[in-house]
C-alpha cells in the first residue's frame, strides 16, 4: 500500500519508527517531514501535506504524529475525503477502520511507546472497513448519500 508519513517534533521518533516497520512490511511510504526531534516546527504544516496527499489520491492511506495526535487530526480532518482518526489502542484503530473507513492513523508521539504505537498501527492497517449499513453513515461525513 502507498502511504504519507509526516509528524512534528514531538511525534518524529514514533514516526520514525512505525514507517521504518511499514516499510519492512513491503509499504510504499512517502515521508513528508518532519526530519528531526529538536527544532520545532508546526503541526498543521505536515497535517496539510498528508491530507493533501490523501485527498488528491498521491496515497491510500495517511500517518501523523504530534504530541497528543490531536492537533494533526483536527488538520488533516479539514481535506475533503479524509477521515483521520486519532486512536490510542488497538480496538479504536479497529473500529475506525471497520466503522469509518479511517483513511489516516494520527498517533501521540508523547503517550504512546514504540510498541504501542506499532501495535495501533499494524491493527489499523490490516482491518478491512466492513461496509453494509456503515457505508451511507460514511458517505454522509461529506454530506452525500443517505444514512443506512
Ligand atoms: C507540540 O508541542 C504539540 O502541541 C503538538 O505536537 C501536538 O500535540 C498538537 O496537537
């Protein structure tokens, strides 16, 4: 799968880490910054590159890192199309996939260990979105279709 990557200072080393495990994994993944862990930089700049990228369709699927995980969702959430989720355990990556067809994972750099955030990361790639009656509730984040 084609992904972007991006976090601030405060999520680098996490970002660092899960796309290095991405790409072990066979994934294509486009780092868009931030490429270090002491000059601050701001969030909504890396949020606005992978949302971009997402909306365009340049990637599937999108990552962000900050702090909280927090503030780059509230960004990335503005791209038409994007439904980023900020989740901080296995069983909300899994319902964001399966309910909400979550399209970008936003972690919290300054929460979550390595291990943590891997385990959120590989549980939100590999489920399927079920479909069904939760795709009109999708289609209607836009403000298109009919509820199911
Ligand atoms: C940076 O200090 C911090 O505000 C940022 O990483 C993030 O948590 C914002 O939502």
């Amino acid at each position: 799968m084609k992904l972007a990557a991006g976090s601030d200072h405060a999520g680098f080393s996490i970002k660092e880490a899960v796309v290095r495990r991405l790409r072990a994994q066979g994934h294509v993944v486009v780092d868009v910054g931030t490429t270090d862990g002491e000059t601050s930089v701001d969030y909504p700049d890396f949020a606005h590159a992978v949302g971009g990228m997402v909306e365009r369709g340049e990637a599937e699927r999108g990552l962000l890192v900050c702090g909280t995980g927090l503030g780059m969702c509230m960004a990335a959430n503005r791209h038409r199309g994007v439904r980023a989720a900020m989740c901080t355990t296995p069983h909300l990556a899994e319902m964001s996939r399966r309910h909400n067809d979550a399209n970008v994972l936003c972690l919290a750099g300054r929460i979550l260990s390595e291990e943590e955030a891997w385990g959120v990361t590989e549980v939100w790639m590999a489920t399927p979105f079920e479909g069904g009656r939760h795709a009109g509730r999708v289609e209607l984040i836009e403000g298109e279709g009919q509820g199911a």
